[in-house]
C-alpha cells in the first residue's frame, strides 16, 4: 500500500480551448479537493495545462487561472503546434520536473469522465504503476470514427501490440513510470503503446464518455490517421514481413506462370490467349507493389524523422 499522501498532478493538453478550459480547470480542482478531503492525495496536488500552440485565447485564460488560483494551476506553452501526442509527452516530464508522486492526463473538453480519478487513485494505492482508462463504449462517435477505431485496435493486435480496445489517454503514471518515459528518446513515441510495451504493474478503470459541451474536437480524419501510422510503425515490423511473404510468394507465382507458358508454347503448340488477365495481372501487381513502397516508406520516414534527433518540442513560457 502506498501512502495516502500522494503528491497528483493532472495534466491537460490544450489547443484553441478557450471555450472549455475555464470550466475545466475549476470542475478539476473541484475533484481534487474532494479527494483531498478524502485523505487520498497531498494538498500540494495540482493542475498543468500544455498549451500546444494555440491561435484563440487559451494561453490568456491560463495565465488567468494561475494568477488566481497560484501554484495551484501551472502550465507551458509552445512556440507552435506540435500535436497531441508531444503535448502529453511534455506534460508528464514537465510534472516529474516539477515534482508529484503520479499524474493523471485527460482531455481538456472533459468528455471522460472526472469522477473516475478517483478510482484511478484506489488503483495506484493498490500498487499499480500504469492504470489504464478503457472507455465502456463509443456511443458519443460518429459510424465512421467508431469502426475504424474498432479496426485499429484488431488490427495493433495482429501486429503483436497489446493494446485494450478502447484504451484511451485517460491514463494515470506513477513517477517509476516517469521514470522509464525519460530515457526514451525517439521524437514519435506512441504513448498507448509505450506504457503497455514497459512491463509495469497495469490496472484498468472503466468509464463512461460524455457528449462535448462546447467547441469542437480538435481530432480530424488526418491527425487520427497520422495517429495510427505512427503507432503501427512505431511498435511493429509484422508489415514490412509481410511484404517480404507476398514477395515471396509473387515470385513464385511467376514462377508458375512462366511454367504454364513453355508447355502451352513447346509442347502443346498452343499459343496462350488470356491477354485481358495478363492486363488484369499487370494493374493488380503494380497497384500491389506502390501500396508495399507506401509502408516502406512509412517506415523510412520514421527514421528520416529521428536520425535528425531535432527536439520534441520547444517550450515558449512556463508558469509554475
């Protein structure tokens, strides 16, 4: 059992938020306080909010919020957009700079639900270093955002990445795993991949998603699939195998072909018609062969990115 002084710090990546973050920052520090009343977590716990580049006024409302609430509610801010991702990266070695005991990430519309940090604290008191946030549906998405997350998480499966389905980054770290996060250095870390490749204790909290209150969200079709390149690149090989056995077996497919041809030509005289298949053939293999360049490029552009070991991210200010 851990002690029930636990130093949390609630991390939340922010872009054009200005809608919500108010209101999010006080719903949060609401919980925390009631947990504190509890005796489950330190009075010093706290807020920190990454601002990823923001166009609107979230920066303004943030510095507002530290102004008032004081160490309370801290945050950073980059110099431009760097996407999710990096802004929970600099989220959780921010607080272990800074200093807690674990740290909790959720979504800045709140959309997960706040009363499960709770749960997610008996959790880490139990001894979990990693307890993972699996949402009990997707009734809040659209037919489409649904499906292909469902296909996602069949398809991190078949490469060999055990990943939940419906895992989320409503997700709690203890400072070991901080720890571990810290010295892993490559500029594309997909993070719902990392925390279950580590081996920590993991526990799961189960929990309801709410309809959006204000805005929008900030995911499209290209950042999901973006998204889902990076993890599948950046935790698999099974594709570039796979394209090695369809090699394989296109090769000796020719090979058959080729067979077929001479003893319809030399033996039985008979000059093989079928041109429409050769055509058919022809489109088929060269559609299959650009797709294959495609996921090799995919993977080349994985080590473009991290031969030129340029920083994560660049921090432009930073309250604490």
């Amino acid at each position: 059992m851990r002690s029930s002084k636990t130093k949390l710090a609630i991390i939340i990546p922010c872009y054009n938020e200005e809608l919500v973050v108010k209101s999010t920052v006080e719903t949060l520090l609401n919980v925390l306080d009631g947990i504190i009343k509890k005796d489950k977590i330190s009075k010093e716990s706290y807020i920190y909010l990454i601002d990823d580049g923001s166009k609107d006024n979230t920066w303004n409302i943030i510095e507002e919020l530290h102004k008032k609430y004081g160490s309370k509610v801290k945050g950073t801010k980059f110099i431009r957009n760097y996407g999710n991702q990096k802004a929970l990266i600099a989220g959780l070695l921010g607080v272990k700079e800074i200093g807690c005991d674990c740290v909790i990430s959720i979504d800045a519309d709140l959309q997960q639900d706040e009363n499960a940090i709770e749960k997610f604290i008996d959790e880490f008191h139990n001894g979990a270093d990693i307890v993972s946030g699996i949402r009990n549906d997707r009734k809040t998405d659209t037919f489409f955002k649904k499906y292909t997350a469902l296909c996602f998480y069949k398809l991190m499966n078949l490469l060999g990445v055990k990943i939940p389905p419906n895992h989320s980054d409503f997700r709690l770290v203890s400072y070991k795993g901080l720890e571990i996060l810290e010295k892993y250095s490559e500029a594309g870390l997909f993070l719902r991949g990392f925390f279950h490749e580590i081996g920590l204790k993991t526990a799961y909290v189960h929990f309801d998603v709410k309809p959006r209150a204000l805005g929008s969200s900030k995911f499209n079709f290209f950042s999901l699939t973006s998204l889902a390149l990076n993890g599948i690149t950046a935790f698999s090989i099974v594709p570039l195998r796979i394209i090695a056995v369809i090699g394989v077996l296109t090769v000796l497919g020719s090979g058959l072909l080729a067979i077929d041809v001479l003893i319809e030509k030399y033996l039985l005289h008979n000059t093989p018609s079928g041109w429409a298949t050769l055509v058919f053939l022809l489109a088929f293999f060269g559609g299959l062969q650009l797709f294959c360049l495609g996921i090799i490029g995919e993977y080349l552009g994985q080590i473009f990115n991290e031969v030129k070991a340029r920083p994560r991210y660049i921090k432009e200010q930073e309250l604490i």
